[in-house]
C-alpha cells in the first residue's frame, strides 16, 4: 500500500482529526484498519475502515464521510436546493466524488440531467471500491461525470443550470478557490434564471468569520442569501452549515416548492431530509444570526 502524511494522524487504534481549521478540539473515530492510503495530484486520501462507523474517507486529514451518517449530509446539500426551485431541470454538482450527492439528486421526480464536475479521479476510484453505497450514484442515467477543475468548466458553461451544488472540502488546499468571490460570480453566470445555488458552508461554532465573509461574497451575486444548519456527527462540532443563494429575490428559500410525501420518504430512502426540517433548518440561534445576518 502507498502512503499518505494522514497515517499520522493515528495513534492506539484510533484516526484523530486534528487540524487548526478547529483550535483546540478534535473528533475521534475507532478504527480497525487503514484499507487505502495513497497522494493524488491534489490531496491525500484515505480510507479507514472503522469499528463503529463503517468505512470513512479522509482527505488531506479531513473527514469527509462515515458510511454510518454521510445521509444527512448528502441529502440537506442536495433537497435543499432542489426542493427550494419550482422546477430544478438541469443540475450541476462541482466536487462531490464519493458519489453521495449524485445519488441524493438523481431521486428527485424533476430532475432530467445532471452534470458533475470532480477534479479527482482517485477519489473517484478510491469510492467506488470503497464506499459503494455513496458511490452508486455514478450510475445514475441523468448523470454526465467530467474529470476536471468546476472552477475552469464554469467560466465556458453559462446560462445552463437550475441549481448547482458545491459539494467541496474546507477551504484550504484544493477547494479554497471555491469559497472566494469569483467563484460566487462563475457560480451565478453558470446559472439560468430562477437558479439557486448551495454550497458546503463549513460551521459558525468553529470559524464565524470564514462563514460571514463567505456569506457576504454570495450576498454581491445573489438577492436571497440564506444559512441554513444540519447535523453531522463525526463533523467538528456535530453540525454543518451551507451557503445557499437564489438569483430571485423573491424566492422563500425557507419553504420547500417541492414537498416530498411520507410514501416519497420511504420510497426515496430519505433518512434525514423531509419538509419540516428543510424549513428549521434556516432558524439559526442568536449568536449566528446576530453575525450573519445584522
Ligand atoms: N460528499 C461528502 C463530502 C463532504 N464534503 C464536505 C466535507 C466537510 C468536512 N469538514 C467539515 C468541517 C466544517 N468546519
């Protein structure tokens, strides 16, 4: 097996995701061994197969998913959005190659085609061998999978989407282009009318002003801009934002178009997403919505 720099980040049986994105706390996971270790062109992945969770990828140190709830994740990143439009057509997700994201909009009865854009292939591979519940939505009919940077694919994609989901790691290394202004731009000329867009929002708790001034880069290019929570347990803090913006102002991002039945949630396997908690989802406690939205 190739190695990584993230095996150190284990020690007695356990992967601690130590990281100065979240000073002083760490989240642990028990593991039970190391199934890939390996450095694509752009970060270090792993994956570990751990005793409680089933199967994590780790990138770049990073957790990015557990088997046990990557679900609350994947689906709030992808109905949020889609259940937010009137009619979400034609989607784009940029990163997302675990294929967890893919798998959560091809269920949606209105969407036809969707696009995604992931610059690794090896975490590509890596979940298709790996992690096959998330990464069955590369097979998904709608779905057109390109290799390639989603920064430089937008600048000659405009005007085509109904929604585009970011689906990105923390802002540093290879995804720090994804937070920054410009992309918010790209992000809006890639967009038809009516579009509306949701971005992995790192957590208030851990980085507040990364959040605010994220959200403010999204408030130059979009005229409803919201910041709605989920929780994620083996996340920092339990908990993840997204940045959400919608070209019309008079969207109510709060209230789904698209409401899913109790039948949907069975059918669809929905195990986190329904329509009362796309709405609470937006109600922040006071200490975030006093520095995000006053
Ligand atoms: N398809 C799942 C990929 C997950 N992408 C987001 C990962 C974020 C991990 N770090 C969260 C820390 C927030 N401060």
């Amino acid at each position: 097996m190739e190695c990584c720099d993230s095996v150190c980040l284990i020690k007695d049986g356990w992967f601690r995701e130590i990281n100065d994105m979240w000073p002083g706390h760490y989240f642990a996971l028990k593991i039970d061994s190391v199934l890939s270790c390996e450095k694509s062109d752009y970060q270090d992945i792993m994956v570990l197969k751990t005793t409680n969770h089933g199967n994590a990828l780790i990138l770049d140190g990073v957790i990015q998913c557990t088997e046990k709830d990557e679900f609350a994740y994947q689906e709030m990143i992808a109905f949020l959005p889609l259940c937010s439009h009137p009619n979400p057509e034609r989607v784009l997700i940029v990163g997302g190659g675990d294929g967890g994201v893919a798998r959560e909009v091809d269920k949606h009865p209105l969407v036809k085609k969707i696009v995604q854009v992931e610059i690794d292939q090896k975490v590509i591979d890596a979940s298709k061998k790996y992690l096959p519940n998330m990464a069955k939505g590369f097979d998904s009919p709608k779905l057109e999978l390109k290799v390639c940077d989603g920064f430089e694919y937008m600048k000659c994609h405009k005007n085509e989407f109904d929604v585009i989901i970011t689906d990105s790691s923390d802002p540093i290394g290879p995804a720090s282009a994804l937070f920054s202004e410009s992309y918010f731009s790209l992000l809006k000329g890639a967009l038809r009318s009516g579009g509306i867009i949701c971005s992995q929002g790192g957590t208030a708790w851990d980085d507040i002003e990364t959040v605010k001034k994220t959200l403010d880069h999204c408030r130059r290019h979009f005229k409803e801009v919201r910041y709605p929570i989920a929780g994620v347990p083996t996340y920092p803090t339990g908990q993840i934002g997204f940045f959400m913006g919608a070209l019309d102002g008079n969207s109510d991002l709060t209230t789904p178009k698209f409401k899913f039945t109790d039948e949907d949630l069975e059918k669809y396997d929905l195990k986190y997403y329904n329509t009362q908690i796309h709405s609470a989802s937006f109600v922040l406690p006071n200490f975030a919505r006093k520095a995000l939205y006053e």
